[in-house]
C-alpha cells in the first residue's frame, strides 16, 4: 500500500466524521455497514447468527467476523468509524450515545482476533475516556485519533495516524503508555511490560476499494 493510498483512506474516513444518518434513530442500532468486500456475519446478544450486507444495521453486544479476504467498515451513531481487515472478529461490548447526554457515553469495542482501522467520531472528541478498545493483551484508549491495530501471534502491534492513544498492558495496568502521531506501539503476547513506543512496526493499511462498495454481500439471512 503505498503512501498516496493510505493517505486517500484517512480522508476517506475523516471527511465521514459529523455526518449523522437517519439510520442513527432506529431502536437498537448503533451503526450500520457501509463497505463490504466480501462475507460478513454477526453473532446478536440473543444467540442468533446472520450473514449480513451493506446497509445492515449493528447492534449493541454484536459480534463481528469477517471472512478471508473480507473488509468491512463500520459507521457508529456518534460519527466514528471502523474498518476490519480480513479475518477478524470485533464485539460491540457497549454503546451507549445520547447526543444530548454525554455524561452517559460509553463504548467498549473488544477485539479477539484480526485487525482495525479506526477514526473517532462525536463521542471521542467530547468524552474521550469513554471511548476504549479491548483485546486480551492490552487496551486502548483514545484521544481525538486516526489508529490502526493488529493482533498477531507475537502480540499486539499498533499504529497512529493522527491525533494519540494511551495504550495499558493488561497484565500490568499500573504503567499507560502514551503514542503519538507518526508512533508505532507494540505489546508483546503474555508480557507484563510496559507498551513499547516505535519509530517503525506494522502499519494496519486498508484497500482503496473499501472507499467504494465494489463487491455487495447478501441480504441478511438467519444462518440455520
């Protein structure tokens, strides 16, 4: 992925940031599938599992899971949105958003496997420690930020575009680490270290084609 096309995806995103579609007022949706490049289900809170497309709504407590070679991105209520890569596997832990109420924001994105993109929307800018991302070896919060991770068998590696994150080691909460723009950070798999701050490290780039829906999935089907 070259320079010029990383940059096109960060616009991309941003240039979406403050648009609030109709779709944010339908009961129990928090954001709603704009790209997809291939197979994407989501397992709901209530046990039920779908394959799904774009326009298909998300819910509070699903979990997201891409196929192979699957990019999906991801538009929230509040702005903010997520890109995952191919093989990856998202929960929308909470999300909780009144846009005349942010004493009450709260998001919580756990990452289990694969990798993300992502851009901070309304709830980020006004109440940023309410926004935070979970995986099983660190968690990061964001401040006013354009971020990438991925999660490999040697740990958790991650990148910032723009703005900074304050990543915590799991195992060892006591020592937040802060990464600026231009930084990369990496968490080693069952260390209690600190989050190590890079000048180099894996940058989590998207396609150019996820800025345009070149490929529909099916309509939502219950998956028997």
């Amino acid at each position: 992925m070259n320079t010029r096309a990383n940059q096109f995806i960060g616009v991309a995103l941003f240039g979406l940031i403050g648009a609030f579609s109709n779709f944010a007022n339908a009961a129990g949706e928090v954001g709603q599938i704009t790209h997809l490049s291939g197979l994407l289900t989501t397992k709901r809170a209530d046990g039920s599992t779908r394959v799904i497309s774009v326009k298909s709504q998300v819910q509070e407590g699903d979990t997201l899971t891409t196929e192979q070679e699957t990019y999906a991105r991801i538009k929230f209520v509040d702005g903010s949105e997520v890109v995952l890569r191919p093989a990856s596997q998202m929960q929308v832990q909470s999300f909780k958003f009144d846009q005349a109420k942010p004493e009450g924001d709260n998001v919580l994105l756990s990452m289990f496997k694969g990798g993300l993109r992502a851009v901070t929307g309304l709830i980020g800018k006004r109440s940023r420690d309410a926004v935070n991302y979970k995986t099983a070896t660190a968690t990061v919060g964001i401040r006013g930020t354009h971020f990438g991770m991925a999660i490999q068998s040697d740990g958790l590696h991650l990148d910032v575009t723009s703005g900074a994150i304050s990543v915590t080691n799991n195992l060892n909460p006591s020592q937040p680490v802060t990464i600026n723009s231009g930084q990369f950070g990496y968490i080693p798999t069952g260390s209690t270290a600190a989050p190590q701050i890079q000048t180099q490290g894996v940058k989590v780039t998207m396609p150019v084609s996820i800025a345009a829906n070149v490929r529909a999935a099916a309509k939502d089907c219950v998956v028997q």
